[in-house]
C-alpha cells in the first residue's frame, strides 16, 4: 500500500478546515437570517417590501445585513448599505444589551422639505440629491446595580457632521423604565460631542445671505454678540458661565469639534435638574466642563 504523500494530507486538512468554516458560516447566516425575518414580521413590515442579504463574521460573530432596500410606494424606496449587529441580548423582549450599526442611509434631498424647510433652504446650496447618515447605538444595563450605560448613541451625516453621545442613568429597573421615567431616574457621568466637517460654515453662509452680509461679518457679528455676554458673565463673577461661552466663541472662530461633558460628585436626578437653579450653580453641581477642537 503506497504511502500518501504529506503535502497531500496537509491539503486534504486545510479543505476539511474550510468546508468546516463556510458550513459553520451559511448555518450561522441562516440562523440570524431566521431570526432577522422573525423581527421584520413582528414589526408588521410585510416581507415582499424589503429585500436585504445576510452574512456573518466568524471572527467576531457580528451579523452583517446589507443591500437593504424598503419599498416606500411604487416608484419609491428607502436604501440602507449595511446594519451590523456586533451584539443582542435576544433573550428579553427589550433586549439589556445592544450593539448596532447603520451604515449608508440614503436620504433623498427632498425629504428634508418634510422635517425642516428652513434648514432643508440652508442646505440646498450644497447641491445634493441626497444626504448619506450613519448611526450607531451601543448600550448596556446592568440589573443589579439599576444603571443603564449608554456606551454610544452617535449619528452623523456624511461631508457635514457628527454628534455622538454616551451617558449612564441610574436607579432605573429596566432599558424601557430609563426610557420613560425620567421622574426618578439619575443622570451620571455623560459626554456630547460634535464634529464638524461643513456644517458650521454652510448654516452661517446660508444666514448671512438672508441677513444681507457676507459670512465673515455674520460670523463676526455672532462673536460680537458671545463676547458682550462674556464681559456680563465676568461682572457677574460667573466663572463656569465665561469658560462655556469663551469656548464656543472659539468654536465658531474655528469650528472643528465642540464636547460637553459632566461628571457629577454622585448621580442627579432630573426633579433636581430641573428646579429653578442658577445657571452657575447648575454647571458646578453637574461639574461641567467644556472643550474645543
């Protein structure tokens, strides 16, 4: 009996080893294809106005759904290039933990007439026939100690911005209790920040044509303004209230990102928030801080 040579063995291994992982791969596909359609028909969405393909990542095991597209009417339909799913809880209806990803929103130009004119106006100089967003949402609750983690909520609009947003609610019972009991919910530690890429500018060209100037005078025009409220803040002895409007007059000389940020000594409710505080008092109970580009 002849002897089969090793470097065939070696082959016959590597074949076994990759029909193992593209089988493994179309059942894993399969199974979060099962589960997706079982979302989709839960939603009420009927399945013969969306169309999308599935994969999934082996290495970190996230879903990948692409190509969606959603019929809106018959000439009509709403496009997103890829959600990936990098983690669910799938075992509770709202689920504890999410980690998701919307990639590629195609949103027509003219759709914005429906949520803002006035900045749809502002915008329409930029010539587009659509605006591509993204979002993203990554949170987790924690049971036990009654705090729900918001890692990262962030949406941004491609060759304008982004906004992005982590935040920590406490004594909260569940995702959905955060969501709506905002009565005795506690605010903890929280970040916004804003990354400009055209934004700033294209809002401030487009008000300074309505206002007859050109936009280096409506953007001096606004620090004249910030810097009148500073010099009030300063007689006041204000000292949180000028760092804040010293920075965003920075901002708008040079807008690149602005963040906002708190860390309060322990977590505030919002009944607390909300009472007829100073403005200074309300910055240093939250212990706010500000910064620029």
């Amino acid at each position: 009996m002849s002897q089969i040579p090793i470097q065939v063995i070696r082959l016959g291994i590597v074949a076994v080893a990759v029909g193992g992982v593209i089988a493994f791969k179309t059942i894993a596909a399969n199974a979060a294809e099962e589960k997706i359609d079982k979302t989709i028909s839960s939603l009420g969405i009927p399945k013969d106005k969306i169309s999308y393909d599935v994969s999934v990542d082996l290495i970190g095991f996230s879903t990948h759904i692409e190509g969606i597209e959603m019929k809106i009417s018959d000439k009509e339909s709403f496009k997103i290039d890829e959600i990936v799913i990098n983690d669910i809880d799938t075992e509770n209806e709202v689920p504890e933990y999410l980690d998701v990803e919307i990639n590629g929103m195609h949103n027509d130009a003219n759709a914005l007439k429906m949520v803002d004119r006035s900045l749809y106006r502002a915008l329409d100089s930029l010539k587009k026939d659509e605006f591509i967003t993204n979002f993203a949402l990554n949170y987790n609750f924690d049971k036990e100690a009654k705090v729900l983690s918001l890692e990262n909520l962030s949406f941004d609009v491609e060759d304008m911005g982004a906004l992005s947003l982590t935040t920590q609610f406490h004594n909260v019972n569940s995702v959905a209790n955060a969501a709506m009991g905002f009565n005795y919910a506690k605010l903890g530690k929280s970040s916004l920040r804003y990354k400009d890429d055209s934004l700033v500018d294209t809002l401030v060209t487009y008000n300074a044509k309505r206002s007859g100037k050109d936009a280096e005078q409506f953007k001096e025009k606004i620090l004249n303004n910030l810097n009148r409220d500073i010099q009030r803040a300063e007689k006041r002895e204000q000292e949180l209230e000028v760092k804040m409007l010293t920075a965003i007059a920075e901002f708008v000389k040079d807008p690149e990102s602005i963040e906002f940020s708190m860390e309060p000594e322990e977590p505030i409710s919002f009944n607390k928030l909300s009472r007829r505080f100073t403005k200074e008092n309300t910055l240093k109970t939250l212990n706010f801080d500000i910064t620029v580009n």
